[in-house]
C-alpha cells in the first residue's frame, strides 16, 4: 500500500504532525508514561522516530523496527548520535519478527492500521516480550477519522496564522496537489478499519492482559495498555 511517507516526503509528513501538536504530545505522553518501569523496548513502525528519543533520552534502550530504510535513517537522525547504541534499528517487517523473551516493552505509534491482519504482529510482539512486559499502542477510531481530521486542520491552521508553522511555496504546492488526491486517499483508509475495540480483541486472541484503554485528542483516538 502507498503510504502517506511517499505522498509527502517525511520531512513534510513531520511538519504536518507538529501543526497538530496536542495530538501528537498526547499520544506521546500516554506511550512513554506507559514505559516507565521498561529498560529495553521494541518500538514498531519507528517512522519519524519521536517516541524512540522520549526513550532513548530517558536512558532505555529502543529496538525501532521499520520496513522502510529512509525511517530508520531518519530515525536516527532525530536520536543523534550522542547516543549512540541506545538505538538499535531494525529493517524488517513487523508481521515477521524474530526476537524471543527479550524485551520488557514494546511500543506502536498510531499506526496499529498500517499493519493489515493483527494477528502476525501481535503474536510476534508476544514471543518478543519477557513475562509481564508491556505492550503499548495509539491508534484512530476510523469512526471518528473525519472529526480528527478536523481537528487537526484546526491546529494547523492556527499555528500557521500565530507564525509557529510555516509552510515553503513548493511545500503549499505538493500540499494542494495531495489535497486534490484526498478522495483516492481516503477509499484506501476505509479499506483498513482500525479501532481500540479491534486492536483489543487482537491483543487478547494472541494472549495479552488488556491493563487499559482509553480515549484521546477529543476520543477521536485510542491508547491502550496490555501486559504478557
Ligand atoms: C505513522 S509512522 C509511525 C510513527 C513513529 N513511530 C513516530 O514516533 O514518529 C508508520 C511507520 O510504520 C512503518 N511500517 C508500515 N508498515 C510496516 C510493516 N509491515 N513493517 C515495518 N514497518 C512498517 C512505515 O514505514 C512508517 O515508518
């Protein structure tokens, strides 16, 4: 499936996901409160690497598994190399991990949808975790993708206007051009049905203990906390 790094580029994609801070705060904090006991954790889909700083800062060491090269390169750079070999980055796909009872945490970034049938994902998650190692995970309630959608249109729009985003002309052009695709866009995501009552479901069938779920950013997402 095309994914939204090749329609905008990750530098853009990143710009996108700062205009609507409070999403991404949020789902941050919920994800690194979740590992505050954890020392090693597996974080899949690293993409653009924001919650592998959070914890690499904190002193954990972060296994970032991406099937994409250009995410892990820019992964790293966000980490830097201050740090060095407190990231490890992984270029593999997520439905085919291979790590057993070696981590006490494991994390996915708002992209459970990305990954098509739970199923694979989770019960490798399973095998790579230790006994009482937390899974934690954001997702969007494809219900309420439109009223997110929304909302961070809102954000974005006010951060432009208080001068705390600014976008280049090239930048509106490729931004307008994709707008004109959103139709194509969102026939592809409807396609993938994501919810915290799917995920949940997923997470029990492969043998986790569901410790939380909860909404954020108006509901419009979930956050859910799971333990082997
Ligand atoms: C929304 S981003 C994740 C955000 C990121 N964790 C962060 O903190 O910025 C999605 C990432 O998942 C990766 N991805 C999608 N499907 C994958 C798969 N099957 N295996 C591994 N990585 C995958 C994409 O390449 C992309 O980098």
């Amino acid at each position: 499936m095309e994914s939204i790094y090749d329609r905008y580029g990750l530098e853009l994609w990143e710009k996108f996901v700062a205009g609507a801070g409070s999403f991404n705060t949020e789902q941050l904090k919920l994800l690194s409160d979740a590992f505050k006991d954890s020392t090693k954790v597996l974080d899949l889909g690293i993409g653009l690497g924001n919650l592998a700083k959070i914890l690499v800062s904190q002193g954990k060491i972060v296994y970032g598994v991406d099937i994409r090269r250009d995410s892990l390169d820019y992964a790293q750079r966000k980490v830097g190399s201050e740090d060095l070999g407190k990231l490890v980055l992984v270029e593999r796909d997520v439905r085919d991990l291979n790590f057993n009872n070696e981590f006490d945490g494991a994390s996915i970034v708002s992209n459970v949808a990305d990954f098509g049938d739970l199923n694979p994902v989770f019960s490798g998650v399973y095998r790579a975790l230790q006994n009482n190692g937390y899974f934690a995970m954001t997702g969007v309630e494809s219900s309420q993708l439109e009223r997110m959608n929304e909302l961070r249109r809102n954000e974005t729009e006010l951060a432009i206007q208080e001068g705390r985003l600014f976008f280049t002309p090239d930048e509106v052009k490729k931004l307008q051009k994709e707008g004109k695709n959103l139709e194509k866009m969102k026939e592809g995501l409807s396609k993938v049905i994501d919810s915290s009552e799917r995920t949940t479901d997923a997470l029990i069938r492969n043998g986790f203990r569901v410790l939380r779920k909860q909404g954020f950013y108006h509901d419009t997402c979930y956050f859910v906390l799971a333990q082997k």
